[in-house]
C-alpha cells in the first residue's frame, strides 16, 4: 500500500486551486446600461437579483445551474412555483441558499451581500433606479463587489441577446450563449419570414397583464415586452398608442371602443401572492381545463362585453414568466398561430419549447404554458 505524504498532499491541493483562480482574468464588461464594469472572469459566486434570473442561468450552466450562485431574491417560489420545485426536486441545495429581498422594495440586504464575497451581482434594469439611490453600487465598489445590468422585462426584444452575450462572458460560456441566441433568432425566423412573405392583415389584439391577479382592470403592454411579440407575431398592439412606456393600463371602456379580434391574457400560479385568486394558472405542467375554466371566467367582466374576441372564442392565456426571460420566442410562435392559425398550423411552439429544454435546460418540459378558447370550442 502507497502512502501519501500530507504535506505534499496540500501543495498539491493549492496548486490546484491556485491554477484554477489563474483562469480568472480581469475583464471589461459593458453593461445593457452601457456601464463598463471591470470584472474577474469567469466568475464562480454570483448573487443574483431576482430568482428568476435561473431561466438564462440554467441555459448557460446546464449541469450545474446553481454552482455559481451564492445568494437569490426571494422571487420564485411565489412567482413561479412550478418551476421552483422542479428545481427544488433535482437540486435539494438550493433550500438552503440566502435569499434577499428586492432593490425595488428596499429590502436588499447590503451587507449579508458583502458578507457572501459575490465575483458579481447581476440586477435586473429595472432596479436601476433604486439601487442608484440607494447608493448600493458605490457601497458594493468600495469593498470589491461589481454589479451588472441586465434585461429581459423593460426592452426584452431589444436587449435579450447583448443579455445574454454579458452573462456568457461572466461566465465563461461565449460560445453557448451563440448557440442559445442562434437558436432563438432562428425560431424568431420561422415567423418573421413567413410574414414578410405573405403580409397578412394585422388583427388588433388587446394583450392584459397578469388578468385576474386583482379586480382591477386591465393592466397591458405598451410598444414592448409582450406587446412587441404581438408585433412580431403578425397582430397589431391595441394598447400601442394608449400605453406610453413597457407597461401601462388601459380602461374598459378602451377595449370595448377598440373591440379587439385577438385577447391573449398572461398568467400563472400565483396562490403565494393572491390566494384563490382569478389568474390562470397556466405555466410548468399546469392543469389545463383549470385554467381554461378560469380564462372563461375573465371573460365575463363588464370590460369584455361584445368584444369580438370573446363572441369568435379567440380568448388566449400564456404563461406570464415569458415576459422576463430569455424564451419569448416560444410565446412569438404560439401567438402567431393563435392571430394566424391557417398560415402557421406546420409551426408547433410546443416542439420549439421541448427542443429548448433537451438542447439548454436540465429540466424535462412539462406543457401547461398556453390554453385557448378557441381550441376548447
């Protein structure tokens, strides 16, 4: 039997560990702000602000989506619980990752941030504004600690492939991120030339924000986020010229004069914010006929009567999580065939979305992330 010498053992062991730090080199990296951030790549802890940031970091570290991170927003167990347990199931250590409050609502913890030595801190940019405030970045700056701007919710359109391209580059993983933004540029495609091909007639399609979540009505979209996916997916945006910024309202009497032919209403589980709610739960491996029978429900509120769309049965809801996240063009295929059903019925959003999920994601798909009236008739 050989014997090990401990002390050679150790030096083995820092060598190792110092050869692996030497990857880390310092580099520049412009954020979607347009910030330059100085940084060591690739990264190995990262915090980051919002839960739901795992949909791109599981596309980028596949094997191990939570090896990186050290600390989360509390966001995704109430946002997006399907998900979270999925996640939970397979990887039972994220139970017992620290978990912060938001940039937004003030109740990001600063210091338990510093205390977890973070490489980086990735924030949505619709923190911005909150954590220059509260002068977080100086804070972070002064003991080390970066912090990148990234978006998939206020310009997702626009700003999910620079995203993604900053997250690779963190990460070390250039080339898988092209290889993710190949793919969602080319299932973009399969609509987007069909359209330029044949021009069809726009229909007017009026896209409610997270309908049912309270009585109020009705939040929507302006010229970007799910609105723009209306765009790209051949409708035209009722709320377009109403909403001036990403998000907006619009009040009944709006939708009844515009009389949509298209209404696609966003949901998902939300018991953990609005217990019994009237939202449709639609999202990973949902009940559909639930979520059918909450969709018709919506459509009796004063704000639908003699709509179109609800007389002719093209009522649609779509997971909501589509709004922040890297997968829209998922959501831009199905509501392409939803507006375009004879000039799209070969495009199955379903098999794009299974596809997603064997090339990029370590969970298997589960449907449950669209339903219709339309279909169910």
């Amino acid at each position: 039997m050989r014997f090990i010498d401990k002390a050679a053992l150790a030096a083995v062991g820092l060598c190792i560990s110092l050869s692996a730090n030497a990857f880390a080199e310092k580099i520049t990296i412009k954020d979607v702000t347009g910030r330059d951030v100085e940084v060591s790549a690739p990264v190995e802890k990262v915090i980051l602000g919002e839960g739901r940031q795992i949909y791109f970091v599981a596309v980028l570290d596949r094997d191990e989506p939570f090896k990186r991170i050290v600390g989360w927003r509390d966001d995704l167990p109430k946002a997006d619980p399907e998900s979270y347990a999925a996640y939970l199931a397979k990887y039972p250590g994220l139970a017992k990752l620290p978990t912060f409050g938001g940039m937004k609502d003030g109740t990001f913890d600063v210091e338990q941030a510093v205390a977890l030595r973070p490489d980086v801190i990735i924030m949505n940019v619709d923190a911005k504004t909150a954590t220059e405030e509260a002068g977080y970045i100086e804070k972070l700056g002064k003991v080390g600690i970066p912090l990148v701007y990234v978006d998939f919710r206020e310009k997702p359109m626009e700003n999910t492939e620079p995203s993604m391209r900053i997250i690779g580059k963190l990460f070390g993983k250039e080339q898988k991120a092209e290889e993710f933004i190949k793919f969602r540029a080319d299932s973009i495609a399969r609509v987007t030339d069909v359209l330029a091909r044949d021009n069809p007639a726009k229909p007017l399609v009026f896209v409610e924000r997270a309908g049912g979540y309270s009585d109020d009505c009705c939040m929507s979209f302006g010229n970007e986020n799910f609105g723009k996916m209306v765009e790209f997916a051949g409708g035209t945006n009722m709320a377009k010229d109403i909403i001036p910024g990403t998000f907006g309202t619009v009040n009944p009497e709006q939708i009844i004069a515009s009389n949509p032919d298209q209404i696609i209403v966003t949901g998902g589980n939300w018991q953990g914010y609005v217990p019994g709610g009237n939202w449709v739960g639609v999202g990973y491996g949902a009940d559909e006929e639930e979520a059918l029978r909450k969709l018709h429900n919506l459509t009796k509120r004063p704000a639908f009567t003699g709509v179109k769309a609800v007389k002719e049965g093209n009522v649609h809801a779509i997971w909501h999580q589509f709004y922040n996240n890297p997968y829209q063009f998922v959501a831009i295929q199905e509501i392409a065939k939803w507006l375009h059903p004879d000039l799209f019925k070969d495009l199955d959003p379903e098999t794009t979305f299974k596809e997603l999920h064997e090339r990029f994601l370590p969970l298997p798909y589960k449907p449950g992330y669209f339903v219709s009236l339309k279909s169910s008739t």
